[in-house]
C-alpha cells in the first residue's frame, strides 16, 4: 500500500511559506505549546540546576580547569567570561560531556553527570551551540530542527522500520514542534531553505532552535554573537531574554562584553583555568582582579 503522507518539507513548511502574515500569525498561536509540551524541569526557580564542583581538567602538564567551583540557578542567564585561553570552552566542554574531568564533579540537579555519554547527557538536559556553526547543510532548516527533537522520540528501531503509529505520530509532532521553534527564534519564513542557504545571523539562531528542540533543562550557548553587527546582537539579547522567559535556563560565553552586561543575571570570570570572580554585571565590572585580567593591570596594582 503506497503512502501518501507528505514529507515534511512539502507539507508544513509549504504550507506555512505560503501563508499571509496574518494566517502565520493565528497558526503559531496554535502550535506555541509545541515548542517544549513536555519538558521536565525538576527543580523550582531560583533552586540550584547545576553545580561544577572543583573541576579541575588536566591534559598531560597543562592544567586548563583548576578547582573550577560554580553554580546555576534555574531560570537564570548566567555569563562565563574571560580573556582567550581562560578555560571557557573547556568548562563547557567539561559540562556537555566533551571532556571527562580529571577531578570534582558536574551535577545536575544533584546527579553527577561524570559517567556519561553526550548522548545522554543531552537527554537529560544540557544542549549546547558551538562557536563555530555545525548545522546539516545540505538540510532545510526545518529538517534541521526536527533532527533536534529526535532526542525525545521514544519510537523504537523496529517501531521506525515497520512504520508504526507511534512513529508518525512522533514524527508530525517533531515536525509541529520544529516550525514552532524556527517561529520562536524568528526564521520560520525560511523553514524550506538549505541551511547553507541562510544568512549567517539566521544559522546562528537555527542552531540555537535545534538545541531548544531536544526539550533542555540548560542551554549552553557558545560564542552566539560572533561576527554579529550591533543590531544583530540587539536581536540576540531579546532572543535571549526570550527564551529565558519561556521557562528555559541559560549559560553563555561570550566575548562581546556589551552583550554580556546587557543580558546576564551574574557571571563567572575564569583567568588560567581559576575562577576570579563571580558577582553581578555591575560587582564584575568593578572588580579589580577583572580588570587586572582584561587590562594586564600587575598583580599587586589589583590588589
């Protein structure tokens, strides 16, 4: 028996490509709930999600993490700064699964997390976006996304090959979920697109969409605002914000410090793999070891 079900480019993105203004509008306004209809957030906000307790990381002489000690709050924008070679990303690194460390511990909300795969680190919470892009180009955007919510399918091999309900049932709703998340970050008109088709400011916000579709308890976002022009960065803290108020836990590294201040609840400085500083926007700015770091102030002028 043939099938007939449309292929997910040729049904929902058509269809939304195709809509006026005003019939994408009342049509988002159906699928909102789609974005994250079952995202498990276990702990209440303001309540510690996430915990890197003395991480130190080791590779053969060169310490990059030394007794690394943070926490995040759920339902917080929390910023990890410093200047190049401070141990930024291999703090992140550390916390999706990348790197094992050599000593302490990654806990979310109270699990350690030292044993496991990126895979399931994933499934239990954590995505990531990377400094450079990393998207499927020869995908459309939409079919970007959907491999995001892939994460949450429960449709077993079998279930897949054999074409079960489940399966097309996990399959639309993915695919329902995907376009509310491209509208969510602002690209939903180019859902069709290849990837490699996309200007750059709207790669960058399909990466954070994947992310978002795999139902994360924090996301990590690495670098977002790279090789942006300032209106574009103002975009990105209202996305920010954006996806902070729809229930979601943020971690950022970011070089760009107006960015920084300008979105971000309370940042960690690292300098040589250490931890200087960890306050808010206006107690980071003031500190002196901070500027000490960002400035080559000497030691005993920071003091």
């Amino acid at each position: 028996m043939s099938d007939t079900r449309p292929e997910p480019e040729e049904g929902l993105a058509a269809e939304v490509r195709d809509m006026t203004e005003e019939e994408r509008a009342e049509h988002f306004a159906q699928v909102t709930e789609a974005v994250a209809p079952d995202r498990e957030i276990g702990v209440p906000v303001g309540d510690t999600l996430l915990e890197v307790a003395d991480v130190s990381l080791r590779f053969g002489g060169l310490l990059a993490l030394d007794s690394v000690s943070f926490d995040l709050k759920r339902g917080e924008i929390l910023g990890l700064i410093g200047p190049n070679g401070a141990g930024k990303t291999t703090c992140f690194n550390v916390i999706t699964g990348v790197y094992r460390p050599t000593a302490g511990e990654v806990r979310l909300e109270g699990r350690g997390l030292g044993r496991l795969k990126r895979h399931a680190i994933t499934r239990h919470g954590i995505a990531r976006t990377f400094q450079n892009i990393r998207l499927f180009d020869e995908m459309t955007a939409l079919e970007n996304v959907v491999v995001g919510t892939d994460a949450r399918h429960r449709t077993s091999v079998v279930g897949a090959l054999c074409r079960l309900p489940r399966h097309w049932r996990e399959e639309r709703e993915g695919v329902e979920r995907a376009m509310a998340l491209l509208e969510f970050v602002g690209i939903a008109d180019r859902a069709a697109d290849r990837a490699k088709n996309l200007p750059y400011g709207y790669q960058r916000r399909l990466e954070i969409a994947r992310a978002l579709a795999t139902e994360p308890k924090l996301l990590c976002l690495d670098e977002p605002a790279a090789g942006f022009n300032p209106a574009e960065k103002d975009g990105l803290m209202s996305l920010i914000r954006k996806i902070r108020d729809d229930g979601y836990t943020v971690l950022l590294i970011e070089h760009d410090m107006r960015v920084v201040m300008g979105v971000t609840d309370r940042i960690v400085v690292l300098e040589f793999g250490k931890k200087i500083a960890d306050g808010t926007p206006a107690h980071v700015r003031e500190d002196p070891a901070v500027i000490a770091a960002y400035l080559g102030v000497p030691d005993d002028g920071a003091a």
